[in-house]
C-alpha cells in the first residue's frame, strides 16, 4: 500500500481471566484478518464501559469489527429470561459494545459484527435472541463439536441462502454458499431497521445489514476471519470492509 496511511479499526476486547489476573483480549483471528485480509490497522478497544469516550474513540477510527467470544449476552440487555447456571458472560464488553455500536453506524464508520458481535448488533437496535437455538422446534444443533480438532470445528458445516437484492449478493455474486457454525444463540427478533441477507436451511438468521447505515454495515453467524485466504467467501467480506474503511479515511 505504500506510504498511503492504513485504515485504522477498532476491535472491542474481551475481558478474561489468566489464571487470577484479568486482561482485556481479541482472538488473534480477528486481528490477523482485519491486517492481512482487509489490509487494515487493528486496534484494540478495551472494554472499559461508560469510562469509553465513544465520540473520541470514533473520530480517530475508519471502522469497527465486532467479534466473536465464548461469552454470551447477558439476556437482561433484551428482556430476555435469566440465563442457565455456567453460562458464561462479559457484562464489561457489552457495556461497551451496546454503547459504540449504534454510535460507529451513526457516524458512518464501517462496521463488520461477527458471531456475537452480529448478536450484539441485533440487541443494539432493539432486536432479541435465542439462547438454545438447538432447543428451538425445528432447528439444528449450530454449535462447535468440541470432540473435533481446533481446525475442523470450523470447516463448512451448513450452506446458506443468500437472498437476491441483498448486499451480500451484491459482493459474492452467489445465491448460497457453505459456512461454518460454532454458535449456540441467535437471533429471534429482528432489531428495528436490520435487514435480512442470509439464512441457514433451518431458518436461523445467518446476515444482517442495517438498512439505513451510510457505509458498510453487515453482520454474519459465521467466522470470515477463519482463514479468509482459503475461502473466497469469506475473504469477500474482509476485502468489501476494507475497502470501506479506506473510503472513509480517504475522506478525511
């Protein structure tokens, strides 16, 4: 890209525990996909909650890439029931991930919600979610297979259909394609002003846009960031972002 500035983009972090000590962390996938697939610059945004300046945060990014975590959540953010015993959550992402969400789209910057982070975008704009989708009548079990190897939990596992006119069409110029599934929620009711992409042949909502955003802003089920140079569908998403996101620091 030569002497030309990155863009540069936001990656809400997870708070976790190594041993007793807590940190704030991303996968590496997520951070390796935003630099070599979109050909951005990842930051790190730590989940600090109302101590976030958003509109500071905001006005030095060119985008935001939600991702995935092991975390759930917590269901009192969409009126849902209380959780079982041993799910786990992060009451400090989505303190800030709720908060920056709605924010970022507002002020044009390109967003990409993945797994969670596309569950996140559904409770943001008022929407709701399944917690055991393998409990609900007539869907399959979507979650990882633990007893499979780290790899093979996320080869393909199911196709979706992606609807005509939608902007995913518009980028993969396909009606369907093969994904992977590791999630154990998803979206029951769709938040207000979020379109329907894609879905899995059970009816489980697998891409979202927001209809009215000025720039990217689509969420998927799937994981893009597993190796996006193998698969070209997913490696689609990442370069689509990225070239958002250099429009939008291009304007600048």
């Amino acid at each position: 890209m030569g002497g030309t500035r990155r863009p540069l983009i936001g990656i809400p972090a997870d708070t976790r525990d190594v041993g007793d000590v807590p940190f704030h962390m991303v996968g590496h996938k997520y951070i390796g996909a935003v630099a070599e697939a979109a050909e951005c610059l990842p930051v790190l945004i730590p989940a600090l909650g109302a101590m976030l300046d958003i509109p500071q945060l905001l006005a030095r990014l060119d985008g935001v890439v939600l991702p995935g975590s092991p975390s759930n959540v917590e269901p009192h953010r969409y009126g849902g029931p209380q959780s079982r015993p041993g799910t786990e959550h992060d009451p400090a992402r989505d303190a800030t991930t709720l908060a920056l969400i709605r924010e970022s789209i507002a002020a044009g910057l390109p967003t990409l919600a993945i797994c969670r982070g596309m569950q996140e975008l559904n409770v943001a704009y008022g929407g709701t979610l399944h917690q055991h989708l393998e409990e609900v009548p007539g869907r399959f079990d979507h979650r990882s297979d633990r007893s499979k190897s780290y790899a093979d939990r996320y080869a393909p596992a199911h196709e979706v259909e992606i609807f005509a006119g939608s902007q995913l069409h518009d980028l993969a110029r396909t009606r369907s394609a093969a994904v992977n599934s590791l999630h154990g929620q998803g979206i029951d009711r769709l938040g207000e002003g979020l379109a329907i992409e894609a879905a899995a042949p059970d009816g489980t909502i697998e891409a979202v846009r927001v209809a009215a955003a000025r720039s990217f802003a689509l969420g998927v089920q799937w994981h893009p960031e597993w190796r996006p140079h193998e698969h070209p569908f997913y490696l689609v998403l990442f370069r689509a972002f990225g070239a958002a996101a250099r429009a939008h620091a291009g304007a600048e």
